[in-house]
C-alpha cells in the first residue's frame, strides 16, 4: 500500500500523518450518526483522561486538522487535488494511557492534478471540499452534541494552516503558495466553508506579537483550545486565557469566556 503513495508522488504527506497501512481505525463517515460520534468522544476522554467530553471535541479537530494540512499541501505545493470525501477517510483510534497522535488513511488516494487552466476555479472547488463538505460537517456536529463553540474549532483549524504557509511552505518554489494563503485567509467566500455568509479563517487573521518569555514572535489565539486540560499538560504559548487566569483557569470558568464572546 506504501507503494501507491509513492507511485502517486505523495510519499512526503507521511509526514503530516498520512499513512496507507493503518490498523484499528474508523470511517470519517460514521462521525455523522450521533450514537457513534457520541460514543466516540466518550471513549477519547477515558483514554486520554480529560475532564470533560467538551475539551475532547476541542482536541479532535486539533488532530482532524492535519486533514486540511494534507490537502492544502498538496494543493499549493503540488497543484494536486486529493480525494477528501467523508467515507474516503480513515482515522486511527485511540489507546488508553498513549498521547493521540492519529494517523489518516485514504481508502482511494488516486489525485487530480491541475490542468494548468482557470487555476482560481480549481482552488475553490477544493476549498468547498475540504471545508464546506467535510470539516464543517464535522464541526457542526460537535458543536451540536457537546456545546463547545465553532469559534474554537474554527480556529483549531486556521492555527495549522498558519503553521503550513507560514512554515512548512515558507521555502517553497511553488509560486502560487503565496496567493494560496492570501486568498485562503483574505478573498475565499463563506459558502465556501459551509453554511456561512462570512469566511470563518478570516477572523484568526492578526499580526504576530513579540512575547518577552518566549523570546520570540507569536500570533495569539483568540479562544483557547483546552488543550491544557488534558494530563501533564500545560496552556499553549498562544492562548489568550495565559493573561486573564487564575490559579491555571480561566477567571469565567470553561463555558463561553470571554475570549470567545469576543470575536462573535
């Protein structure tokens, strides 16, 4: 199975945890039935020991998001498109007492190489793909069974694109990954993530600060991710609840903070 990753030139997405040999996995797909989803998160919070099932959901798009890394990579540094379909993913399960770090698996990793023509339609058809046909299904779904908000995941998502353009693909000599992250961020249209009038990345959009214990550059998150819920962990660099908590929690408690009612 390796094999077709590397006839189909995409052997260097391993990195961003796409592999073609997985073991003890579940379809994407199955996420749209409640029982199954529910079922899902409840076994992820005992296996990672978390708090609360709302911190669970949080930390699943973190995870889910290297989907959209998958994808947006193969778009903008390959000019590839990829088969994003609910039931064409797979993703590893989880096992107690580990750190969830899943792999993802395409049952059909065939890809659409663009023809070289009207490369702005092309772009947002796998915009509406990945976004409007599949992570905000996603969303919508644990937002709905778990009342944590969308503008957390949103932005659980827009954190790993800033990471892949603004990292990963820093260096790269595809010269259309600069209007990739441009139009992604600043020009996309909200029908094109799902059911919104508005582009739901735009919002994460802020300049970079220079954070004097870090000694370095960081662009502050919005909302906070709960990451720092989970055992042996700690509040990310980037979380805006590091200046207004207390006692290692936020002064409002884990519901809608401040923080979030901001940028509604």
């Amino acid at each position: 199975m390796v094999n077709l990753l590397e006839e189909n030139g995409l052997l260097h997405l391993q990195k961003y945890r796409l592999r073609s040999d997985l073991q003890h996995t579940f379809s994407i797909s199955d996420l749209m039935d409640n029982t199954f989803l529910t079922e899902l998160i409840k076994d992820l919070t005992y296996s990672l020991g978390a708090p609360s099932e709302k911190a669970v959901a949080s930390i699943f798009i973190k995870r889910y998001a290297f989907i959209a890394v998958i994808s947006l990579y193969a778009m903008s540094a390959s000019n590839r498109k990829m088969n994003l379909s609910l039931d064409n993913i797979e993703m590893e399960k989880a096992v107690p007492g580990k750190d969830w770090l899943p792999k993802i698996s395409l049952k059909d990793l065939s890809i659409e190489k663009w023809n070289g023509k009207d490369r702005d339609e092309w772009r947002k058809n796998i915009y509406r793909e990945l976004f409007a046909n599949n992570i905000y299904l996603i969303i919508e779904q644990l937002e709905k069974n778990f009342q944590i908000s969308r503008l957390i995941l949103w932005e659980n998502i827009a954190v790993y694109l800033f990471w892949l353009y603004e990292t990963e693909l820093k260096n790269s000599e595809n010269p259309f990954v600069k209007s990739d992250f441009h139009f992604l961020f600043s020009e996309a249209k909200g029908e094109l993530f799902g059911r919104y009038h508005n582009n739901p990345l735009q919002k994460y959009q802020s300049e970079k600060k220079y954070l004097e214990e870090f000694q370095e550059e960081v662009r502050v998150r919005k909302t906070c991710c709960f990451s720092y819920q989970l055992p042996n962990s700690k509040r990310c660099k980037t979380c805006p609840c590091t200046y207004i908590s207390k006692d290692g929690r936020c002064h409002d408690g884990e519901n809608i903070c401040s923080a979030v009612r901001s940028i509604n």
